[in-house]
C-alpha cells in the first residue's frame, strides 16, 4: 500500500480524468456532490449526503446496512437507523441515474459510473502520472501533474458531512493532500523555484506547526533564497515546539539539515537535479547564425578549432572546452566561427546557442540579460527563471549539465562578460570571438585572427565575383583585395558590389580603389582598414541611401525602431522601411529584428564620420537629432496622456514640430515606453550636450516611468544626473529645475530620502527662479512623499497642502488627486484616521472619474492603508486586493510588491498571521518601492506575523535584519523594532 486513498477499481481503466457530456459525476474533495453534466444535481441532507459519501468511497464493495449505519452514527445509532438509510438510498435512487445505485445482499452500492467520474479519481490518477514522471526525472511533468491534483480540492473533504466514517476519510484524505503537496513543493526546490516556496510554505507551516517535513523544506527554501538566519530559526522554533507539544526532539532528518546549514554545506546551495523546466520533449536550441556559402581560406584555423570542440567530453572527467579567437573588427571572426560551429554541430546533439554580446559598442550585453535568454531558449519558464546573475549562472550550468550544447558568444567586451556565460561542464563547449585577447579567460584556447593572405582574399573575392569575370584580370583583383588590407568584411563588400553590377570589370573597381578620394588616406590594419571598406560600400550608394546612412548613424542607443527612423530622414514610414531595408541589403545596416535596425559599431563610426564629412548643409545633422528628440518626446507624452488622462504635465512640456506614435490602448503605450527605454535615454543625454537641452529634460521627466517600475532605473538615474549637470553648467535654470525634479523622483523610488530631498529643495529654488509652475506642483508631492517615509509628518502636511494648492491652480485634477492620497498618508501617521478615509476617497473618486487604470491603484492602496488603521480590515483589503490587481496589470512589479506588503499589515491586523506571512514573503519576492529601508520594514511585519504564529527565533532573525538595516539608514524604525527584540518583549 502506497497511502493513497482507494476508490472503485471498476472505474480505473485508464488515466483519462474527464466524464461525457451527460454522465454522472461526483465531488468528494469538498462538499459531497454530484452533477449531471452540468447541471447539480440535489444530494439532500447532511446524512443522506454522508451515505452516498460512504458508498462513493468503498473501493466497489457493497456496504451492508450494519456498515452503513455504523458510518452514519457510530456506536449508538438512532432506533429507526434501518429506515432512515433505506429512505437515504431510495431518495438518492431518484436523483441518480437509473441502475447507478443498487441493492444487493442486503446492502448497496454505487455501480456503473464512467472515468473519472469521482474527483478522487482524478486526482489519484494524476498523483500515480506524477510519481511516474518524478521517476523518469521529469519534474516540470511531474509538478505540473501535482498542481492539477492538488486544484481538485476544493475546500474540506467531505465537508459537512457527519458521522465517524466521514471524519475518518476527511483525516486521511487531508493528509494524502499534504503528502501531495510536500511532493510538489520538494519538487519545487529541486527545480530552483525556492524564493518562489518560502511564501507558500511559510503558511503551511503556520497551519501545520507539528509537521516536520514542512519545516524541513522551509529552512531549505530559505537557506537557498540567501537568509541562513532565518532557516536556523526555523529549526529552533520547530525544536522548542516539539518539546512543549510532543515531549520529543527533532527527527535525525531535520537535525542533520540544520548541521549542513551551520557548515554551508555546498551541496545545499545548489538543487540535486537539473533546475530548468523544459517541456516533456528536450528543448534542443538552434540558434546558430546561416553559414556563408562562400566560405573561404582559413583552412588551418579551421583544423585547430574544430579539433579542440572535437575534443569536449571525449573522456572521462575532461574539461569544457573553450576557444577564444580574437582580431581587429571586419577580420572574420565571427564568419570562421560560425563556420566551425555549424561543422561541429552533430558533435553537440543537444543544441547551440548564439548571442552577440554587443562588446565593442557602448553599452555591451549584460550578462544576466544574455542568461535569461539562453535559458528562456533551452525551456526555463520565465518564472523559474531568477533574478540576480550569481543565480542565474547557477540555474544556466545546472541545466546544462548532462547535455551537450555548442556556446557561440560572439562580440565579447572581455573575459568578465563571458566568464558568467560559460556552461562550466563536460561535453560542452563555447566559442569567443572578441577584439581583444581572453588571457584572463583561464583554460582558453587562444585564437589570433589575422587578415587574410593574398591567396585566400583573392580566393574569397573570386568565389563571390566569379572566376569567370576574376581570372582575365587577376592583377586588378590582386590590387582590389589589396585596397581592402585583405579585410574578409571589405573584400565581401567589394565583391558584392561588383558582382551586382554587370558591365563593371574588375579594372573599373580597382581604379576607384585607387582613387584615394574613394578611400580613407591611408590603408592599414586596425579600424583604419575597416573604414576603408565602408568607405567602398558607402561609395556605391545612391544620393537616398547615402543620406539615410549618415544621418541614422548619428542616433545613440543600441538599435533604433523603424518609426524613428522616419523621423530621423523626415520621410513616410512605407519609403523609410524601404530604404532601411535596401541598406541591410549592402550589409551597412542590419536587421536587429523586424521593424527594428542597428549598425555594427565600426560602421557607426563610420557613418558620423560620412555625416560630419559629407552632409550639406552640416546643419541637417542637428536638424535629424531634433526631429529624433521630437519623436521621443511626442510619443513619450502621448504614453504619459494615455496613463493619466487629465494631467497637466503634457502641457507644460516644450512644443514639438514632429508628431509621435499613436496607441489604440494603454497596453500598447507601456510596451512602447519600455521597448524604447534604452534609446530613449540615449537620445535624452545626446541631445542635451547638443543644444537641445530643454526637450531633452523634458523626454526624461515625462518618462518617469521607466524608473518607477524599476525597468531602467539605473540607467535613467545616471542619465538624470548627467542632464542635471549640464543644465547647470549652461545656467538654464528652467532645465535644472526640471531635472532635478525627475532626478528627485528616482532617488526617491530608490530610497535615498535625503539626496532626494535635497534635489528637490534646489528643484523648488531654480523653479521659482524660472517662473516655471510644473515643478512647483510636482516637487511638494514628492518631497510630502520623503518627508512622510523619514516620520517628519508636520513637514509632510505643508508639503501636500502646498502641491494641492498649485495643482489647483494648475487645473490639474489628477496631481490633486495624488497629493490627497499622500495627505490621507500623513493623516494616517498623525492618528486622524476619519480625515485619512476621508482623503483617499476623494482621490480615489477623481481617478475614476478620470478613468486612471494605475493612479487608481495607488489611490486604492492609499485607502486601503487609511482604512486598516482604522481597524476596518474587511474593507482595507477588498481596497489592497484591487489595488494589487491593477498593479499586476500594468507590470509595475515594485508598486506589486508594495502592495502585497499592505495586505500583510491589513492581515496581521485582522490576526490572520499565517496570511500576512505569506504576503509579506511575496512582498520580500517581488522587492518594494522605497528600497532596503522598505524591505526592512517588511521584514518587521514578516517578524511579527511569524511570531505570533510561535516561530520566534525565525522572527528574531527578521528583526535583526531589519535593525541592521534600520541603523544603518538611521531610519526611526530602529527604536521599535529595538523594542521587538528587547528581553521584555520576549517574555
């Protein structure tokens, strides 16, 4: 006997968990029930439920009437019992369809059902599916299979139903569940889902102190999510409790775990099985760029490389092998590498990933970002995927293991952007390509690419021109490859060229070769010899496409969007895609992914050396970054507008001439803000050291976004003060008060309360200065905002009065409305809990009446706070709840977090402690608006729940990490959570 709870064997034919359209079906995973297709059927009263209960779950046997009675009622039934089931049987006769219930021997049974006609049923079906899939190392199945057993209860088995057999089945079959469930959640762990499991088993161990197995999983959890304190608290906690309640100490099990932990043990850090999640069939990537097949030369480096991927995993405990091949740009790197990789690809079965780590442009691929990728592609779930690097890598190596996969990093900065990215076990291997040697790549093999002799450039040139056209005039080709300094990037471009042009010869390309009007002064190797060959395809554009490549390299930012583009050239979107595309065509531009474009890095340079060269008037440079900036901005605020509909800012923002995007809906609108981020702030720093410093403050202001959702957050936070920086060094006051008024936003989503503060005292001087009204009602919100997170509550209050005073003048209805909701915050702290409802009411009314999808959410959240510390906790939460909804929506994750962090105060206040644990770990998942002083504050909550749940050494462990950061900051937590962990407090 394996423990699971026994049904009809009659109906066990197959796993199938699903009944005909008309069939019968029954409910024992909750209340009793039964359905006749859709439609419930009536079961009676309590008892005449509790026999058909008993029928249901008698393994196919007859019950006799003694075993039916003594189920109903025990040992002392009532005098008429007899009769009473026999009435039970027959009302149920008429409900149920006909020959389903029948008599026999003196008792009854249930006969006749289809598949999976029982709940319980199913579920033992998929718990078998499951245990089979666990067997066969398939957890993604297997967890998956859990999830849909465990969905299958609804509620307390049997409940309501009376009588010893019931409550015998309802004991068993909760337990059955929680095996189940910790199957699931062990599962879980192994698949490197622990920060996702600390909430859930958090409140399972709160429901279930005296269960160790949850104990268990929960200090693994936690130990694995970087909080070793807290999962040696959970032992001690579970080791106190045993003794009061049971007499007895620990299992070996879980005192061997709390060792391990006290020892770091390594094999804890790290799940026992492969951590990805990919579906029932191996993900098997194939991510390698096409193979040119005009590949030439390099016949020697071929031979190397290949032998050395040859040689991964041939034998036993061998290492990864790793070759680096570095050389100036255009010298194909890349072509040989991916050459190789596909001639290796039958050696590495289990797929090959690419990526072009960007490193010789100005902002490189980050690591982490490249990992989520690669493990998106090798079928990680994005919810299993983590968020630091350090556990990425991790995650990535651990999926890795056991597969043979080929790793093409191409365009590498250095050895510190590849080392994270390496698969690290045997039978894989990676191929770098990058400008720079890899001597601190340790165990490398190291490849110097040079340029191409003469054979092998006039064998390339050939192959693509044609030896038909080549051999007549060889000394005119050695003299073209010659002019390209044997540059494999610069001899294709030639080459195209002139195989795309007929009644050219050879001699003809030669001589313009020659012509040093055609080409840089001098020819050599380094990015000198790379110019020269955009030089030559440059020269072979027309007076269009030669426009449209000066100007569009002019743009930072990694990429740029085809309606950029547009305006950029000043043209329709139909002929610029055109264009762009007659560019990808001469491998000047390249197609980054569709509606999207980019340059090399060397090309770039080349083009804004073309721009500052050739275009006339030299003004129309200036003139496309203004149309650019334009672009940015108008769309920018069209976002904003769409997100606050009746906010003023967009009327206090400088005058576009060039119109931005439309968007049909909010969704639309956020997925362009965040798409554009990276550009966006590119094009905020580039325009504003270029005159047009105004507009560019004011695309960052209107922007703000990007950093309160936590996307971008750093690079907006560095662009802000580098804007900063220039407006004051121009004297433009305007502009330094605009910019220092979003700089204040970010530092304050951040919590660097008194930077921001400070920024937005100077913001209020240089605006008052300026006459500029905007920031005079946005910067008293934020700094209530600050003054209300340090406890300064009276400074808060003059602050808002003050922001609801200019909003009013303003007009502007939905900043009111924000600084309402703030006040409501300070009213909150200052004890005036009537006013504070009060308050966030009417803030909340204007942003309904407004339609303000996400200012709703904060008003709700707003409210939802006002009406807990009025000790209305029903109604706080029906207010968290929406405002948390409404935040999911809109993937503003920080503002998510925040408020699963009121809900877990609104919790504990209504002494649901389990439940504010469990949202208070979520919070700690999801991070907070307000940073590490926010976090510590969670903590403080979490402290608090799990306290009164009994686990105090785990919510002393809270505490103290909540003090550490508190005295940090400085912050007047400090002296209650003090309090929290004083000897008194204790007793």
């Amino acid at each position: 006997m394996d423990g699971r709870p026994r049904v009809p064997e009659q109906r066990r034919s197959g796993s199938a968990r699903s009944a005909e359209p008309e069939a019968l079906r029954f409910g024992v995973l909750g209340p009793v029930r039964a359905w006749r297709g859709e439609e419930a059927l009536a079961t009676g009263s309590p008892q005449q439920r509790a026999l058909l209960a008993a029928l249901l779950l008698r393994e196919g046997r007859t019950a006799t009437a003694a075993e039916l009675i003594d189920a109903l009622w025990g040992p002392e039934p009532p005098s008429q019992a007899l009769a009473a089931v026999r009435t039970y049987a027959s009302r149920l006769r008429k409900v149920l369809d006909p020959g389903v219930l029948v008599s026999e021997s003196g008792g009854y049974a249930i006969r006749g059902l289809g598949e999976g006609a029982l709940d319980l049923v199913q579920a033992q079906d998929l718990g078998a599916e499951a245990e089979k899939a666990r067997g066969t190392g398939d957890l993604t199945r297997a967890r998956a299979l859990l999830n849909e057993a465990l969905d299958l209860w609804d509620g307390e088995p049997l409940a309501g139903v009376p009588g010893p057999y019931a409550e015998t089945q309802r004991v068993r079959l909760e337990e059955w569940r929680l095996g189940l469930l910790e199957s699931r959640l062990d599962m879980d762990l192994e698949q490197g889902c622990h920060a996702e499991a600390v909430s859930e088993l958090t409140a399972l161990t709160a429901a279930h102190p005296l269960r160790e197995r949850l104990r268990e999983l929960l200090m693994l959890a936690l130990y694995r999510s970087g909080r070793q304190a807290e999962a040696l608290a959970v032992y001690a906690d579970t080791r106190r409790l045993l003794a009061e309640e049971l007499g007895v100490d620990p299992r070996p099990g879980l005192r061997e775990l709390q060792q391990r932990i006290l020892q770091a043990d390594p094999a804890l850090a790290e799940p026992s099985a492969p951590v990805a999640e990919p579906p029932a069939a191996p993900v098997r990537p194939a991510q390698l760029p096409a193979s040119v097949p005009d590949f030439t030369g390099r016949a020697s480096f071929v031979d190397e490389l290949s032998a050395v991927l040859a040689s991964a995993g041939e034998t036993e405990g061998s290492v990864m092998a790793v070759s680096a091949m570095a050389g100036i740009g255009g010298v194909g790197k890349t072509t040989l590498a991916v050459h190789v990789a596909h001639r290796a690809r039958t050696s590495f079965p289990d797929g090959q990933l690419y990526v072009d780590l960007q490193g010789a442009g100005p902002r490189p691929a980050e690591p982490e970002t490249v990992l989520g990728s690669f493990l998106r592609a090798l079928g990680t779930a994005d919810s299993a995927i983590p968020d630091s690097l350090e556990e990425r890598a991790a995650l990535y190596r651990s999926v890795l293991d056991g597969r043979r996969v080929l790793v093409l990093l191409d365009n590498a900065k250095d050895a510190a952007q590849v080392r994270p990215l390496l698969p690290g076990t045997e039978g894989c291997a990676a191929l770098v390509t990058s400008r720079v040697r890899m001597v601190g790549l340790a165990g490398a093999h190291l490849v110097d690419l040079d340029v191409m002799s003469p054979d092998e450039a006039l064998a390339l040139f050939t192959r693509i021109v044609g030896a038909e056209r080549v051999t007549p005039e060889r000394d005119a080709a050695l003299d073209v490859v010659a002019a390209c300094g044997f540059l494999p990037l610069a001899i294709r471009i030639a080459a195209s060229r002139l195989a795309a042009r007929r009644t050219w010869t050879v001699s003809v390309l030669a001589a313009k070769l020659a012509d040093e009007r055609r080409r840089l002064d001098e020819l050599q190797a380094g990015d000198l010899a790379v110019k020269a060959t955009f030089e030559l395809g440059y020269g072979q554009l027309d007076r269009v496409q030669a426009r449209a490549f000066r100007l569009l390299g002019l743009a930072d930012g990694p990429d740029i969007s085809l309606a950029a583009a547009a305006a950029v050239l000043d043209l329709p979107l139909e002929s610029t895609e055109d264009l762009l595309e007659s560019l990808v065509d001469t491998s000047l531009l390249e197609s980054a992914a569709p509606g999207r474009y980019r340059f090399h890095d060397l090309v770039r340079l080349y083009a804004r050396a073309c721009a500052e060269r050739d275009e006339q008037p030299p003004s129309e440079r200036g003139a496309a970054m203004s149309r650019l900036l334009d672009f940015y901005l108008a769309t920018a605020a069209g976002v904003y507008a769409i997100e606050r509909p009746g906010d003023r800012l967009v009327d206090h923002l400088e005058p576009t001439r060039h119109p931005g995007l439309s968007f049909g809906d909010s969704k639309g609108a956020v997925d362009w803000l965040h798409a554009e981020g990276d550009c966006l702030l590119a094009c905020v720093r580039q325009s504003a050291g270029q005159g047009m410093l105004r507009r560019s403050v004011d695309l960052l202001w209107v922007a703000k976004d990007l950093a309160e959702s936590g996307a971008n957050a750093y690079q907006y936070e560095t662009t802000a003060v580098a804007v900063r920086d220039m407006a004051r060094d121009a004297g433009d006051q305007r502009a330094e008060g605009r910019a220092r008024t979003a700089l204040t936003n970010a530092l304050l989503v951040s919590d660097r309360f008194n930077q921001a503060d400070e920024e937005a005292r100077l913001a209020i001087q240089l605006a008052q200065a300026a006459n500029d009204l905007a920031p005079c009602c946005w910067v008293p919100n934020d700094r209530g905002i600050i003054a209300l997170y340090q406890g300064r509550n009276d400074d808060g209050a003059r602050h808002l009065r003050e922001a609801i005073t200019n909003y009013r003048a303003d007009g502007n209805l939905p900043g009111e409305a924000s600084a309402l909701c703030n006040l409501s915050r300070i009213h909150v702290k200052l004890g005036r809990l009537e006013s504070a409802v009060e308050l966030a009411r009417q803030g909340l009314a204007v942003y309904d009446q407004l339609g303000m999808t996400l200012r709703v959410a904060n008003a709700r959240l707003a409210l939802g706070i006002a009406l807990n510390a009025a000790d209305r906790g029903g109604e706080a939460l029906d207010q968290l709840h929406e405002a948390l909804r409404l935040f999911q929506e809109n993937r503003q994750r920080l503002w998510e977090g925040t408020a699963n962090f009121r809900i877990a105060e609104a919790h504990f206040a209504c002494g649901q402690y389990a439940l504010a644990a469990r949202h208070a770990e979520q919070a700690l998942a999801l991070r907070v608006i307000g940073g590490d002083w926010m976090r510590a504050n969670v903590l403080t909550t979490l402290g608090q729940a799990l306290s009164r749940l009994g686990q105090t050494d785990r919510a002393r462990a809270c505490w103290q990490e909540a003090l550490a950061e508190h005295e940090r900051s400085g912050a007047a937590e400090a002296e209650q959570v003090r309090a929290f962990l004083s000897p008194a407090a204790a007793a």
